[in-house]
C-alpha cells in the first residue's frame, strides 16, 4: 500500500480516490520531480500523487542525461536552485555537502560561480524531493513504472490515465513532464526505424572513425566522454546548422541590457541584440551579460511577434540562438577548440539524409548532391523534439483537450503550464517544461522550469481551495 515516507510500485489508493485531490504527474525527469517538490511545498492541503515513468530510476530526462558521472552542467550553481525564491539554496546545500566540500576547498566560502557534476545536481534534487515528501505526512506518493499511453476526460473535469498496467483510479489534476517528449524519427532524417542509435559498423579505414549527430551540448559531451575514455580515433559532428555551444565567461556575467524600448520585428531585434553585445564588449563587460538580460525580455517579445516571423526565427534563428544561450563552461570550451583546432574532430554542416550499416549519407550544406560518410558508430546526440503522433499526446489533442503550439515544437501552453485550447484552459491539465517551448522560450532552462512548476502548483491549490493562499 502506499504510505507516508515510501514508494510503492503497485499501491491500491482506490479506498483514498475520491477523499482528497489525486494528482497524477507524468514523468519522473527533472520537470516531473521539480513539480512534485512544488506540489508538496505549496498546496498546504492532503493529496495523493501518483507519479509515471516507465525508467526504474529517477533522472534528468534528455537535459540530465549522462554516462558519466564527471560530466559537467553547463549552468553556474546560482541558476539551480530548486527552491523559489532562493537563489542560494544549492550553493548552501553544496556548503553542507562534506565530500564536495573537500573535493572543491578553492571555492569556499561559497561555490554560486562554479559548474558542478550532473550527478551532484541529481543527489540535490532528490534529497530536496525526499525532504519536501517527508515533511507532509499528509500526502501520499505513489510510483508507477508504467508506460502511459492515453488520457480520457471523464465527468467534467477528471481524466482517467491510461497505461499498461493496473487499471489507475481518476485523477482531479494531470501534469505532463516528458521533457522533450518521444522523438520523431522518420521526420529527422532517413529511416532510423531498423538502425539502433548506436551504428557499429565494419571497420574500413585503418584509424576508427566515429560520427555525432547534433550541434548541442549533448554532442561535446558524448565528444569529451569519448576522449577521457581513451578513444584516439576521428570523430566528425554533423550539424545542419553548423552552431556549435559558445563559451561561458571566466568569471560572473551578471544580466545587463539596454533600457531603450526594443522593437517589434524580428530583424530588428536581431541587429539591436548585436550591437548590444557589440556596445557591452567595448565598454570592457561581455555579450554573455547581454544574452543573459536578454532572457527577461525573451518571452514578451515571442508573443508579440507574428506568426510568420516565428516561424522565421525557428528555420533560421533557432541554431544560432541555442549556441549562445547553452554555453559551455570555459574550460570544456577551450576543449572543444583544441580538439577542432588539432583535426581530431571535425565539424562538417548538412543535412542528414539516411544512415547506412556503414554510416551515413550526408548533404553538404550548399550543394545538390550527397556523399556517403563510413564510420565505424554513429551517435545521435541530438535533443529530440516531441512527436506530437504518439499515442498520449495524440489522445489529448484528438479529444480536443491540447492543441499543438503554432510552430509545432509542442503543445500550446500558458505561462503556468496550463494547456491551451483556443485561449482557453481546463485548469486541470498541464505540460510543464521543454513540451511548451513552442509557446514560452528558454522554458527548457531550470530556473524558468522552477518557476513554472511553483507557478503550476499554485494554481492547483487556488482551484482546490480559493479561500487559501498558497505558501
């Protein structure tokens, strides 16, 4: 059964269904568990919350994943704290943290300026988890690791999970946390149905050989993985953009930018961005700083502009924009230089066309034909956009419950997460971080993901109980 203070994989809640608000979050990356710790911090009221995701384990979805435990975040220690309003916390956390402590003595007092091990990012949030969880014993939390593949609205606003297990009780409130959501593969070049992403092909040439798909900070740490692990072969990145991860600064970039009124097409903006960065660096400050205001500003400009001009910025913008918004700290930047600068990895820009038991066939940016690349493996380190197909978020947009976003990256969402259907939203129903990036930028970054999240839970709670603030 399930109880205070432990998960159970199979609970029987059904004599608790219809007592207190059942909330079911799918997904158990870090959108899922940082809206579990908003729930638990912020609805002061019982509830029973079910959480799905058919990994055994908790991760970081697309955005934490790594293979090793050294590999390191690409965001400074100020921007993750889990805890809103407190910018401080994982950096106190850290300072409470003996083994790191000793590990990392140059930093102390204080670590708010350095890049951490994912790893040490993961421990923080699930011990802030288990802490938010052990300090409500009126809530209940179960784990399910079943496979959700619907949801059905049944009398008014509840909604019946669909997964391949036990058959799941109603639920008053579902939060969708896929992250990135399942990818679409046949969409992002070539018939990779019958190809593991992994390619291990016979070896042709006398030096091993391997290619990386994708241009983000996936890719240069599958790269730098690969070199720590001994691998002296070559290794070309096939990027369609060509945009590989700009660096961090040295030291703090605090946000800065202009106070004259931005204006309103997309072109413009592009040239007064540039020649922000252009006036910060030769005032002796940095175009990080720039980009890093620039954030605040992000999302109301996004809805101001038009559909087309959206649409625009996504063909042609994205790659560019991406590159210097997921920086890379300095260090694994000076890296990835030496390793281009050297020849021991190249970056070749095109268009993946379809991959071969032998590698893959590749368009060349600029030209008409195509060549054949062998390799020994090709790796996707691409972060996959959702395949808005799948059979749960085909089952919320067919019962008109969500509608894809206006590009297409996701679903249609508010500021809180709620899903949007015409302008209007259940309430009920939300999609917290990368799901929404079509509709709210940089909502794949953690402090917005913690933002959102609290903002989600809040809403929650006044629609359970208006009388009641939140706290």
């Amino acid at each position: 059964m399930t109880v205070q203070g432990f998960f159970s994989a199979k609970a029987n809640a059904a004599s608790r269904a219809y007592a207190i608000p059942r909330i079911a979050v799918i997904g158990r990356g870090f959108s899922g568990m940082m809206m579990a710790i908003a729930l638990m911090k912020t609805v002061r009221f019982p509830f029973h919350l079910q959480l799905f995701d058919p990994n055994s384990s908790v991760s970081g979805g697309q955005a934490l994943a790594s293979g090793h435990s050294s590999e390191i975040l690409n965001s400074r220690v100020r921007d993750l704290s889990v805890s809103v309003g407190d910018p401080d916390d994982f950096n106190q956390w850290l300072c409470g943290n003996a083994p790191f402590r000793s590990a990392v003595p140059a930093a102390i007092p204080g670590f708010l300026q350095i890049f951490v091990p994912k790893s040490i990012f993961s421990d923080y949030v699930y011990q802030r988890f288990s802490e938010a969880f052990s300090s409500r014993r009126d809530v209940t939390v179960q784990v399910s690791s079943d496979m959700v593949f619907g949801l059905r609205r049944i009398r008014g606003e509840r909604f019946v999970v669909e997964s391949d297990g036990a058959v799941n009780a109603p639920f008053d409130m579902v939060v969708l946390a896929t992250g990135y959501g399942t990818a679409d593969q046949e969409a992002q070049g070539g018939d990779l149905a019958s190809i593991p992403t992994t390619v291990r092909a016979r070896r042709l040439v006398s030096r091993p050989h391997a290619i990386l798909l994708g241009s983000g900070l996936r890719v240069v740490d599958r790269l730098l993985q690969m070199r720590d692990n001994g691998y002296a072969g070559q290794i070309t990145i096939v990027s369609r953009r060509g945009f590989l991860p700009q660096s961090h600064t040295r030291s703090n970039a605090d946000p800065a930018f202009p106070a004259d009124e931005l204006p309103n097409r997309l072109s413009e903006i592009v040239r007064f961005i540039r020649k922000a960065c252009e006036a910060a660096e030769a005032d002796g400050q940095s175009w990080q700083s720039i980009m890093n205001g620039f954030r605040k500003h992000a999302r109301s400009l996004w809805r101001s502009l038009p559909a087309g001009q959206k649409q625009q910025f996504n063909r042609h913008l994205r790659a560019l924009y991406d590159s210097h918004r997921n920086r890379l700290p300095e260090a694994l930047h000076v890296r990835l230089k030496q390793e281009l600068a050297e020849g021991n990895t190249l970056l070749r820009r095109g268009h993946l066309i379809r991959r071969t038991p032998t590698g893959l066939v590749l368009r060349p940016a600029g030209r008409q034909d195509t060549e054949q690349l062998y390799a020994d493996d090709v790796i996707d380190c691409r972060c996959q956009a959702p395949n808005l197909n799948v059979s749960l978020l085909r089952s919320l947009i067919d019962a008109g419950l969500a509608v894809p976003d206006e590009l297409g990256l996701g679903l249609a969402v508010e500021a809180t997460g709620a899903l949007a259907v015409d302008g209007n939203t259940t309430g009920a129903l939300f999609a917290i971080g990368p799901l929404g990036l079509g509709s709210l930028p940089d909502i794949d970054l953690v402090p917005e993901i913690v933002t959102q999240a609290y903002a989600a839970a809040e809403s929650m709670a006044a629609r359970f109980h208006p009388q009641c603030k939140a706290v």
